[in-house]
C-alpha cells in the first residue's frame, strides 16, 4: 500500500508541479460513465483533496464505508488511506488538491472535524446544498484560471467556505482544541507521536510504542498525568486512544493488504497471534481471519 504523492498525482493527471507555495491545483471529471472512470486505489496522499462530487459512489476511509447515493462532499487528508469506487450512471465531480504548506500562517485546517481521524469524512447533500456548494468550487475554477495577483488568498478563502459549510451541516465532534494551552500541547504531541508509527508497510515499522507508559516516558510525563490530560481532552483513556488506533490499522491491514494474519499480529506489537486474535475479536466480534473474508 504506497502512499502516493502529490508529484505522482499531478503526473498521472497531467498537471504542471509549479514552485508555488502547497501546489494548489482545481479540476473537473465531466459526464462520465462508471464504466469509463477508473477506483483509485486504497492507499494514502501525502496532500489533501476536496471534492465535490454528482453520482453513485462507494468510498472507503481506513475502515468506514460511506455509500453515496445521489451527491456529496469527500474531505481527504494525508493520514488516512482511502478511495472511491464510481456505481451504475453517470458521474461528475470538481475537487481541489493542495499539500499541508499552501494553509501554512493562514489557519489550521486540522481543527475542522472533516479533517480529523474521527470525523465525517463524506457528506450527502441535498440538491439545494449540491447547488451552494458547486457555485464556490466553480468560483474556484474561474480564480484560479485568472490573473488576479491574489488569487491564491481567495483560493484559500473558498477552501474555508467549504469547510465552514461541511462544519455547520455535520454533527459536531469533540474538539480537543477548545481544552487549555498546557493540555492541548501535550495532546497533541501525544497524537502526534501516535500517529507518527503509522502507516505500517514493511517489517521495519513494527510498532514501539504500545502501551501508556511507552507514551508517557517517551513524552517525559508520569502516565498517570499523561491518562488524566487525554481524559480531559479527548474523553478517552490512553489505553483506549492507542487500542483503537491499533484497531483501525489492523482493519486496514486484514482488508486492504495479503500480508498474513501473523505477520500482522507481529507488526502491530503483540508476542504471540493468539493475543492479537483474542485482542481484534474483543474489539470487533471477529476474529481476524474472519474479518478479513467479510
């Protein structure tokens, strides 16, 4: 599962990689039938994609589904894998790509939940909404074709247009950011750190960092500091952050990937299958090997 990036990507499409600051780039995919458009792959992006899309679709984000039915908005981020598969009829889309550089001192768009490990990734919309929402990607289309001197601030402007819009429709989550200075920076160092394991790929990534106090002695906190801070901002216990995050990629990997179930077991940090078995199965309900045939 390599991850692509977005020199890959502006290849494949045919785009000019410029020296601009995040490569931002704007497309349409026209009136296209699902037998002419090809799923991408299941993989990771080293760069965002915002996407407006018209028609049937199927699309995988790590381990959730999400079926589209008629119109929707697709928010993808660099830390977790995913693709789309186009259904029967016909299909449109405008979608907006950009690296994590074009945001730099202009806002963090991590806050928004669209963006997060957690958050709603795809949002149906009502044709009243699909309306709104493709006036500002087509705005889009037309500044970025244009010679206007500040185009890419109005650029950016339209992104947080569209994420304002997405926040407002979706169910709120909770938001760490809202917490203290002291604990938000220790949270994040703590996501940070978490997610730095991920993905796994090779051998050479089998996770190091397992349990709470690996974590808090990494950080330099007593573990017990550590479970009360991400209690606080996150709702969760250390152990369960870390447990779920072990799960999730263990879905990915039993799903998405041939590697076998023990190689698995190992890569994700447990001594023996059967303590990973017995581990998936108390998460999931399934052992492995039946997850992986569902």
């Amino acid at each position: 599962m390599e991850n692509e990036t977005i020199q890959s990507f502006y290849k494949s499409q045919k785009f000019e990689l410029t020296n601009d600051l995040g490569n931002f780039n704007v497309a349409t995919i026209g009136n296209l039938s699902s037998c002419s458009i090809q799923p991408i792959p299941f993989r990771r992006r080293n760069f965002y994609k915002v996407s407006i899309l018209k028609g049937t679709y199927k699309i995988h984000f790590a381990d959730r589904v999400y079926k589209v039915h008629k119109q929707a908005l697709l928010f993808a981020n660099p830390l977790i894998p995913y693709n789309w598969v186009p259904l029967e009829g016909n299909h449109q889309a405008i979608y907006c790509v950009f690296t994590p550089e074009f945001f730099h001192h202009f806002g963090d768009i991590t806050t928004y939940a669209t963006f997060q490990q957690d958050g709603q990734h795809v949002i149906e919309l009502d044709d009243n909404q699909f309306l709104k929402m493709e006036i500002v990607f087509k705005k889009m289309l037309r500044e970025f074709d244009s010679d206007y001197q500040h185009k890419f601030d109005l650029l950016r402007n339209l992104v947080f247009e569209v994420l304002h819009f997405a926040s407002k429709t979706v169910s709120p989550i909770q938001n760490f950011r809202t917490n203290t200075s002291a604990s938000r920076r220790v949270t994040e160092a703590f996501l940070e750190l978490l997610e730095s394991q991920f993905p796994i790929e090779a051998k050479e990534q089998k996770l190091l960092l397992t349990s709470p106090s690996d974590f808090a002695n990494h950080l330099s906190l007593h573990v017990n500091h550590l479970n009360r801070i991400l209690k606080k901002t996150m709702g969760a216990s250390t152990s369960t952050l870390i447990q779920e995050r072990i799960v999730r990629e263990a879905k990915v990997l039993l799903r998405h990937s041939s590697i076998p179930i023990s190689e698995i077991s190992f890569l994700l940090g447990f001594r023996e299958i059967t303590h990973f078995s017995n581990f998936f199965r108390r998460k999931e309900g399934l052992a492995p090997s039946e997850y992986r045939m569902v």
